[in-house]
C-alpha cells in the first residue's frame, strides 16, 4: 500500500511540480527550489543500469540536481551500489515508519511556557528555516523557498506548526497531506539542542496526529532518523524498511 500510493501512484507535491513516468521508473520534476527526484522504480539486474543513465541525462538536460530515494526492498538487490557507481552521493540511512493514526496519542503536553504557533505566512516560515538550520546544522535556503512556494500555492496539503518559548523557535515541524491516499506525512521535525528531552517533539507528533485524524487519514508515515526513531518506536510506530537518498548533480560531473 505504502509503495503504491506514495510511490509508484503519487501526486505531484505542488502546482510547480510534477510526475512523469518512464518505463518503470517514477520520476517527480520541478523548479530549482523543488523536489526533483525518483520516487519508484521496478528494475532488474538487466534495466537497471540503463534506467539510471537515462535519469542522469534527463535531469542533467534539465540542469537539476535530484535524488533517486532508493529503498532496501527495492529491485535490484545492488541498487545502491549501482547508483554509487554512476556518481551519486549516499546521505544518510533513515527508517521508514508508519503508524496507524488511531493507535497514536493526540495530546500535546508542552512543557511550561511553550506553546504552539501554526505558520501560516513567511514570517512563519522564517522561524521553521530557524529551527531547521540550528537543530540540523544545515542550510535551509531552498527549504524555506519551497515552504513558501507550498504555502502560497497549495496550502491544504501542508500543515506546519512552530513550538515557542515566549519569542524562541524552539521546535518545528510539518505534515505533508496526500490527497487520496491513507498516509499523511511527517517531516522536518528537529529540536534545536538546549530544548531537547523535554518531549515537545513527541508533543508534535501528537498535534501532527490529530490533525491527520481529523482530516480522516489512517496512517502517518515519516522517514526518521537514528535520533528520532526511538521515540517513534515507543510512540507506535513500526519499521516497513529503510530509505537511503542517493543524490546527483550534473554541475558537479560536469
């Protein structure tokens, strides 16, 4: 169900993006800021290396960097050595898990003087970028633009929410809606490291929650890191696999 909905059947994630399909291989295509990437493949020992040079040269037309997400049950076997072979560069291994929304607590219990603010404009948005940069230790420049580009084109398939202390961005997160599927998505969830272990991330998984079980979803799935996985596990949720991002910028190989 997961790979069919959120993969091989998916939506594009935004009015500037799309999906195309070729051959086997499922393929999202959008501006510099968006997600550009391979979302589903169905390849063997004899495909597979020609399906990835033809996704090199597409994107590499385009002149984008993407990232092909390659799953462990993925086909073949060596998929990943493969796209390591072809100039791709691994990020790290992170855990796809997946919980049935009415198995979950709704409750957000934050702790004393935080709250929680929803981001519904770009000084909202700022504040998630904030988080992001300080909590990962990564830039946020095409985050925040393509937050902003979601927020201001398609709103009611995005929810975000900041927690603060007083006037501090302590914590953010967001659940990304799939229209016509079971599964709503949690992303982005980070705590910069002074507010850490005092559950204001389990707080946001619950309020992420209740907003999917209003909504009607059944499911909430979330790639979560070795951080966070644990705290997942004891809130429910259960491992289907894992997920590795292999990325490629034609810039670099050129």
């Amino acid at each position: 169900m997961f790979d069919r909905q959120l993969r091989r059947d998916a939506r594009a994630d935004g009015r500037g993006t799309r999906v195309e399909r070729d051959g086997n291989v499922v393929r999202q295509v959008g501006t510099d800021h968006d997600w550009n990437g391979i979302l589903w493949s169905d390849l063997d020992q004899s495909t597979a290396d020609a399906a990835i040079r033809a996704q090199t040269r597409y994107f590499a037309t385009l002149g984008r960097e993407f990232e092909w997400k390659a799953y462990a049950h993925d086909r073949p076997g060596d998929l990943g050595r493969r796209l390591k072979s072809a100039g791709f560069t691994p990020e790290p291994q992170e855990a796809v898990m997946v919980a049935p929304v009415r198995d979950l607590p709704t409750d957000a219990a934050l702790p004393e003087g935080v709250h929680l603010r929803p981001v519904t404009d770009p000084a909202g948005v700022d504040l998630m970028a904030d988080v992001h940069e300080q909590a990962f230790g990564t830039s946020s420049a095409h985050l925040r633009q393509r937050l902003l580009a979601q927020l201001a084109q398609n709103s009611e398939t995005i929810s975000m929410v900041v927690a603060m202390a007083g006037d501090l961005p302590v914590c953010a997160a967001r659940t990304e809606l799939n229209p016509g599927t079971d599964f709503a998505g949690l992303w982005g969830g980070g705590t910069v490291a002074a507010w850490r272990g005092r559950g204001i991330y389990r707080a946001l998984v619950a309020h992420r929650a209740r907003t999917a079980a209003d909504l009607g979803y059944r499911y909430l799935q979330v790639d979560a890191t070795d951080q966070s996985r644990p705290i997942l596990q004891r809130l429910g949720f259960t491992v289907l696999s894992t997920t590795t991002p292999y990325v490629y910028d034609p810039h670099r190989e050129a």
